[in-house]
C-alpha cells in the first residue's frame, strides 16, 4: 500500500500551475503572490462523510463538491478565486479512491483557473477540508450586513433540488438531475463578480434560504417578506414533488449552493443583464421590510406557516 508521500506525489503530479504560485506543493508552506491593490479572500469548509455526502457518493462527485463548496463561499463574496488548499483524511490509502476524487476536483479547479498548492494527508474517517483563496478589489466584497430596506430578495438559479433528492433518497431511487445538483453544485462564481458594485449584501444557499437569508437579514438588522409563488423551481422539481413538498424543500433545505442577494429596484435592469450575460438565472423572490426575519407569503398575501430553516449540527433547539 503506498505511503503518504506516494499519495502526495500522486496529487502534485496532476496540478496545473499559475503564474502566481511561487512555490506550491513539496516544501512546508506554498509561497504565493497576490496582486497589488486587491484584498485576499479566505473560505474554509470541511466535508465529512454521511453528513455532507452519503456514503454511498462516487469519489469523483465527493472531489468535486468538496472544492464547489468553498467556492460558492467565495462567489458569494464577489471574489475571484486563485489557489485552493486540500486536507485529506483517508481512512486507508486507496490509489483508486485518490485518483477519482482528484478527478472531480481538479476538473472543477481547472474550470476555474484555481490552483492546489497544499494541503495535509492524514489516516482517519474520511472527512476532507478546503480552504479556498481568492481576491477582491479593496472595499467591493458582498457581505451580509449590507441589505436595505426596500431592497428586492433574489435567488440565482432553482432552490430544492438538492433537499429533493436526499428526501427521494430515503425513500428509493433518486432522479438523475436532483442527484446531479446534490453531488455536483454549481458555484455561481462569475454570477457574483458580476454583482459586485451593485448587490447591497449577497449569501450562498448552503443551508436553506430561510436559514441563509435570515443571517443576512440580523447581520444588515432588516426583515424580509418572500412570495412562496415566486421561488423558482426546476422542471426535475415540479415533477417529483407535490407544492407543500416543494415549498418545504424550497425554503429549509440545504445544498443548492445558489446566491441570495440583495440590491434596490433600481438596479433591477443592471442586474438581470449582468446575470444574463454570465447565463445565470435570477429571480426576485421578496424584498426587505423593516425587522426582523422572514415571512413567507402566499400569492393572496396570507402569511404561509413556513417550516424551520436550515441545518444545523448541533441542532440548536429553540432554532
Ligand atoms: P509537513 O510535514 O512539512 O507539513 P507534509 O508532508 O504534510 O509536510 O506535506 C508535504 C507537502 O505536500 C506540502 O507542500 C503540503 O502542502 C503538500 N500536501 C500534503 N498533503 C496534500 C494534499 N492532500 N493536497 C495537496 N498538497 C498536499
Ligand atoms: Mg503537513
């Protein structure tokens, strides 16, 4: 069985490089070289098994997830990402398990022109942990306490599908474009440089627009009201899922990895071209009222009772 630094080799073998990697994997630390002027963005995410992916996921998707996830985090920034870190937990050094989780993850890092330059390999369950670095012009990041109100709530893409499938999942079969969206986010990267200078606060969706939107919300001191009949669904959606189901897995599930932001009406028109011109879909699902939290609304204006939002791991229960 090969070594940890046979493993390693194995994965330096396979990264591309960038011009600002002044040294990346082998020494003790990479060495690297920000451009002038920019401020450097830093995520961190850690993917344990049968909590972030079920078990039975393919290497490959798990590859490609784990570095999504940390660039939807940058995306939702506004940020450009550069260079990615990779820390590997392996329960067995397994040639064939590296080789297909590299696989999914340096296809998606070569989507982006992201590099690997580290990283740490060690033996135990399986869990691996991604920091992602990435830049920003001085003072135009997307944060979450910028939300006014007034401001119109959007979402990037369709919400639920990833909840979808984990809930077929517990049943039978899983329809194959929910599972893709559950093993394969998109990270909405060119979507969140392009609102830049025009979203006032902006979060990815990783554990249910109520639950994401609401820390927008108490970080930017607003409330927001959503229009249930707005949230946009996907075809796989609709088919699978009678409109409680949906509406549920809409609002309070996780995994979609889409964008939530916000920006005055008066942006609208901008905002619809810049997401037009990188093909990513938006839609205006409420707006920002005066505090606090959400209320979810149905088409007659009725308050909906809405479910509670968001995952969390150590289950606060009074949510
Ligand atoms: P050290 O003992 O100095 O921490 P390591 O043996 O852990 O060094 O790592 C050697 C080199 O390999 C370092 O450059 C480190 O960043 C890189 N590396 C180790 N594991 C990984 C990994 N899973 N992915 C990318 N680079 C890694
Ligand atoms: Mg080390």
């Amino acid at each position: 069985m090969p070594g940890e630094f046979a493993l390693i080799e194995r994965i330096r073998a396979r990264v591309a490089a960038r011009a600002d990697v002044a040294l990346g994997i082998g020494d003790d630390a990479a060495l690297l070289s920000p451009p002038a002027g920019k401020q450097l963005v830093v995520a961190t995410d850690t993917l344990n098994s049968g909590v972030h992916f079920p078990e039975d996921t393919a290497p490959a998707d798990i590859g490609w997830k784990a570095l999504a996830v940390n660039l939807s985090d940058l995306a939702a920034m506004g940020a450009e990402p550069a260079w990615c870190m990779l820390s590997l937990s392996l329960p067995e050094s397994d040639e064939a398990w590296l080789d297909g989780f590299l696989d999914g993850f340096l296809d998606l890092a070569r989507q982006h022109a992201v590099a690997l330059v580290g990283g740490d390999t060690t033996r135990g369950p399986l869990s691996i942990c991604v920091t992602a670095l990435g830049f920003v012009a001085a003072g135009v990041a997307l944060r979450r306490d910028g939300a006014r109100v007034g401001d119109e709530v959007w979402v990037t893409g369709t919400l639920g599908d990833a909840a979808a499938a984990l809930a077929q999942r517990r049943t039978g079969e899983i329809d194959a474009p929910l599972r893709a969206r559950l093993d394969r986010p998109t990270p909405r990267i060119a979507a969140g440089l392009g609102l830049t200078g025009l979203a006032t606060a902006c979060i990815d969706v990783s554990d249910g627009l109520l639950a994401d939107l609401g820390h927008v919300l108490k970080a930017s001191s607003v409330g927001a009201e959503i229009e249930a009949s707005a949230l946009p669904a996907s075809p796989a959606l609709r088919a699978a899922f009678d409109e409680e189901a949906r509406r549920a897995q809409q609002l309070g599930g996780g995994d979609d990895y889409e964008l939530c932001f916000t920006a005055p009406p008066s942006r609208h028109d901008e905002i619809a071209a810049a997401l037009a011109a990188c093909e990513v879909a938006a839609a205006v699902v409420g707006r920002i009222v005066d505090g606090p939290g959400v209320r979810v609304l149905a088409a007659d204006g009725r308050v909906i009772d809405s479910p509670r939002g968001g995952y969390q791991h150590f289950g606060e229960s009074d949510g």
